[in-house]
C-alpha cells in the first residue's frame, strides 16, 4: 500500500514539475521580454504576409522619389510632409527595391512599436504592454501598413511616446529627459504629419488645462516647442513653394476635396475592412461580421478606464482616451472621404485603455472563476487576430496584382524604347514613372522621350493626337494604352 501510493503521488508530481520547469523558461511577468517578444512578434508577421510580392503603391512612390537617385522627384503636394522621406532617406540611397524598402520598414516598425510602449513602462506592467502591442500589432490596418513608406503608423507611435513621457514629465520628481522626450515626441510627429500633430497637442493642451496637476508650464512649453519646430521645415517649404502657410493650407484642402464639417463615421465603418481608399465613399459595408471590434471599441474604452479608475491608473488611461479622440476628430468630422490607416494614430492610443480593461478581466476574478475567463479572453483574442488576417490577406493579394502591373508597364515602355532620362504622363503616372525610372509630369509633356498612358478606349490629350498608340499587354487590372510621340515611336528593343 505505501509503495503504491508513493508511486501514485510520483507520477502526480511530475507533471507539476514539468510544468514548473516550463515556466522557468519563460519570463517574468514583470519582464520588458514580453514586450520585446511582442514587438518581434509584429514584425515577424509583416515579413510573412505581407511583405512578398507587395510593390510600392502611389503615395510610397511620391516619398522615395525625393530621396531616391532611381528616379527624378516626383510633385510633393501640399497635404505631404517631409518625415516619411527623411525616414526612408538610408534604404533609399542604396536601392530602389520595393523588398528592400519593406523589409527595412517592417524591422524598423517592430523597433518603433516597442520603443513607443517602453516609455510606458513605469505606468504599467510589462506583460500589459505586451498585450497592447498585440492588439495594436494584430489589426490588418497596422500590419499593412507598417512596411510601407507613409505617414500614418508612424505619427501613432509618436503619440503613444510622447502622451508616456508627457505623464512622466508631470510626475513629481521627474527628470528633465521625459520633457525632452515629449518635445522630441511631439516634434517627430510634426515632421511626418503637421496636421495630427496639432490635434496631438490640442489633447495634451485640454489636459493641461482642465487638470489642476498637470497646470505646468514646462509641460506645455515642452509640447509647443516639439510642435514649432517639428512644423519648421512645413512652414519654410510653405513660403519657398507656395507663398505662404496659408495658402499651402488652402492648396492642400483643394486637392482633398474641402475641410469642413462631415460626418464622416459611417465613411469609417464602411471602409474599416477595405478599400484602403474610399473616396467618394459609395461602396457598400464589407464584410459587416469582421467588423465587431470596431463597434465594440468604445465599449472597450469605458470598460478599460473603469478598470483603470479602480486600479489607480485613470488618469493616464483617460489621457491616451482623449488625444485619441482629439486626432481621430478630424476625420470623424472634418473630412469628406475615408481610408482605414488615417485611424492608426487613434487606435495606438487606444489600446492602452483597451488593454487596462482586458488585463483587469485576467486578474481581477476570484481563483475558481479566473482560469474560466482567461480562456474565453484568450479565445476572443484568436478571434479577433484571425479576422484580422482574413482582410489582411484580402487586401495584400489585391495590392499585390496592382502593384505588379506598375512594374510590367514599366518593362512594356523600356521595350518601347523609353528609357531615362524620360517623362511619363497620365493615368497611374507616378508609381509606373518610378519603376521605370523617368520623370513624371504634371503638366502636358512635349515631343521626346516621352509617354502618355491612358486607359484602353480613352482618346489622348489634344497634345498627343497625332502620337502612336501601343497597347501595354500582360497586366491584370490596369488595361492601359502608351501613345508615343512620332521620333520615339519605332525605337523598339529587343
């Protein structure tokens, strides 16, 4: 009897431990790792799905045109900022290659996300870090994105930074570096986008105002300061190009069809699945299942900041809640189209709420309840990610066919004999310009190394009546023409 049931409690033991040798191999709850896993995580996904076959799109081909030897600059209207370029200025000097861009952009993401929510760090716990950067880093939005060259990931970790260092900044005893960080912050975000900047700091501004703990001046000389001179070199291209910031203002809101009051949450909800770009925005609601966590988002919210109202961390989840908003206003409201990534900056914020609300759900049950609803949080968790990656994958097969149709109209025009130093104008003329290394015109363009792509069955401009017309085989969805004009005509290669 007593060999036995020692040999029973023996086989009972070991299971428990195996399973505290596998919890030796994990890390600490308390360990940044989680964080860093998490944000290795968020790259790793991008490498995989979304970076083969992806080329570079319209708004990319604008960016690394500036920086680029490839190809001449292609125009830089008004709307754009100078931040992108400069980000992308160290791939871009070396290779045109869109995988090379995209790699580069997918690591340095995955960098940036944990950079971001490690300023966070004393105000929160680590593992909860890396639960908002997995939810963040789970949206197809965000992973779409990330390895592109645009603005809009990029002013979202910008603002998670710098909404950290500005709570750090107003504790007592803080130190001078968390003010420079909110500066710096600030003024990064102005340089990729000027215009969610100043939402940005209209936020931090509110904050200031209305709570008496945060009524410091260096908090908000610190915020205008980011904010002027991250706007610096906005300001100086304004004067240099367009005579003046409120005429590039003007210039800028002509070219977006107006600013002025919209309400633009259906556009949102409608284009929350796709398209990337939904202007005007007629298309019907795609896929309105995979859309629940949108609805439930401010659900999420006033649950996150109940709980963190219990745990003693409102303030700093109220904060992230409100320039959320401020910096989702403007195309909630102020807009008449939509496009999915203009909420990035909103939802980086966000998920810091959001993460409270589902940390407090993971912690705060009794024993006998909790492994219970870890699993049902867990399970809503996979949910969401895999419904997440269904669009993904919608959206990265259709861009990819887009994409690699630039880069066969591209190969069609040089085996017509367009070869730089050469101008392409007309539809979809500045992403093909780039890949095939010519300039791309605004303006009519004249006798010479010159092209003219209109879709099939369209006539050419008055210009270009008399130029030849080339069909532009092998593509899937742009059915394009080239007309070139009569001393380039019959130079074909190969």
């Amino acid at each position: 009897m007593h060999l036995q049931a020692s040999a029973r409690s023996g086989q009972a033991a070991e299971p428990a431990g195996r399973r505290q040798s596998w919890r030796r191999l994990l890390p600490p709850a308390a360990s940044t790792w989680w964080l860093a896993i998490a944000a290795a995580l968020f790259s790793l996904a991008q490498l995989v799905f979304v970076v083969p076959g992806l080329g570079l799109g319209w708004d990319e081909t604008v960016y690394l045109s500036q920086v680029s030897a490839h190809a001449p600059a292609a125009y830089f209207d008004p709307a754009r900022a100078r931040g992108i370029p400069l980000l992308v200025a160290p791939i871009a000097a070396v290779t045109s290659s869109a995988t090379a861009v995209h790699v580069y952009l997918a690591v340095l993401s995955g960098v940036g996300l944990f950079l971001a929510l490690l300023v966070w760090r004393p105000l929160r716990p680590a593992w909860l870090l890396a639960l908002a950067a997995l939810i963040f880093g789970g949206l197809w939005v965000t992973e779409y994105y990330a390895p592109q060259a645009m603005p809009d990931l990029w002013v979202g970790l910008a603002a998670v930074a710098a909404v950290g260092f500005f709570l750090r900044a107003a504790a007592p005893g803080s130190h001078r570096g968390a003010l420079a960080g909110l500066a710096a912050c600030v003024g990064f975000a102005a340089l990729v986008r000027p215009g969610d900047a100043v939402f940005l700091a209209a936020g931090l501004g509110v904050a200031i105002v209305a709570a008496k703990q945060w009524r410091q001046w260096p908090l908000l000389i610190a915020t205008a300061a980011g904010l002027v001179a991250g706007s610096a070199e906005w300001v100086a291209e304004a004067y240099a190009r367009f005579g003046g910031p409120l005429t590039r203002l003007r210039e800028a809101s002509r070219e977006q069809s107006g600013f002025g009051l919209h309400l633009g949450l259906w556009d949102e909800l409608r284009a929350v699945n796709g398209p990337t770009l939904c202007r005007p925005c007629l298309v019907g609601w795609r896929a309105p299942e995979l859309s629940l966590w949108w609805l439930a988002l401010p659900a999420l919210v006033a649950l996150g900041l109940w709980a963190a109202r219990r745990s003693g961390r409102l303030e700093s989840s109220l904060l992230a809640a409100v320039c959320a908003f401020a910096m989702a206003f403007q195309y909630l409201f102020l807009i008449g189209y939509a496009a999915p990534r203009f909420l990035l900056p909103a939802y980086a914020l966000l998920v810091i709420p959001v993460a409270d609300g589902i940390g407090w759900l993971l912690t705060s049950f009794a024993p006998q309840s909790r492994q219970t609803v870890t699993v049902l949080v867990g399970l809503a968790l996979a949910l969401q990610l895999i419904a997440q990656h269904l669009v993904l994958d919608h959206e990265v097969r259709g861009t990819a066919v887009f994409h690699d149709d630039y880069g066969k109209i591209a190969v069609d025009l040089r085996t017509l004999g367009l070869r730089p130093p050469c101008v392409i104008k007309g539809e979809q003329f500045i992403p093909i310009a780039f890949y095939a290394g010519c300039a791309s015109a605004s303006s009519p363009v004249h006798a010479g190394r010159a092209a003219v792509l209109e879709y099939s069955g369209t006539p050419p401009p008055g210009y270009a009546r008399h130029w030849r017309e080339y069909p532009l085989p092998g593509t899937h969805l742009l059915k394009l023409v080239a007309y070139l004009p009569p001393a380039l005509a019959g130079h074909r290669v190969g």
